[in-house]
C-alpha cells in the first residue's frame, strides 16, 4: 500500500510516498523499518505508544492504536503535528 511520509521523515525515505505493506499499523511500520531503518523509532516510542506528535490517518480517518487493522487497498498518511510557543 501507499504511504505519505511527513517532511520531517524525508530524511530517511527520500521520497513522499514509498510502498510498505502489513495488515496493521505496527506490521505496516516495521516493514518500513526494515526498508527505512529507524523510521519507527521516530513514530513508536519504547512502549509501543504512538509518539504524542505523530498522527496516523488511514483511508482519511485519524487512527489511534497501532494494532488497527489494514488492507492492501488502504492509503496511509503520517503526519508530524507542529507546536510552538
């Protein structure tokens, strides 16, 4: 499947969109790990919790567990919420 990669990511991806499968979001960000090493390290904390500025969008709807379940026809977007002060 299709997955946008935020700005802040390029540096590990080169690209905007890159290929990646699994049948949930942690399946689907280990295979972009193993393609893009410690990419997920920067989406996934230690306890396997999203990071509070990451945000997961599956087929145009905000996602909120790793484990939601994913087809071959889903398109993902990451997106690195930005904060200031």
């Amino acid at each position: 499947m299709k997955v946008r990669i935020p700005s802040p990511l390029l540096a590990y991806t080169k690209q905007t969109v890159v290929d990646a499968s699994g049948t949930t979001i942690a399946e689907l960000l280990n295979d972009l790990d193993r393609q893009y090493p410690g990419i997920r390290f920067r989406v996934i904390d230690e306890q396997d919790r999203m990071r509070p500025h990451m945000r997961f969008f599956v087929n145009n709807a905000q996602v909120f567990d790793i484990t939601h379940s994913l087809s071959a026809q889903d398109s993902v977007v990451l997106v690195q919420a930005l904060s200031g002060g």
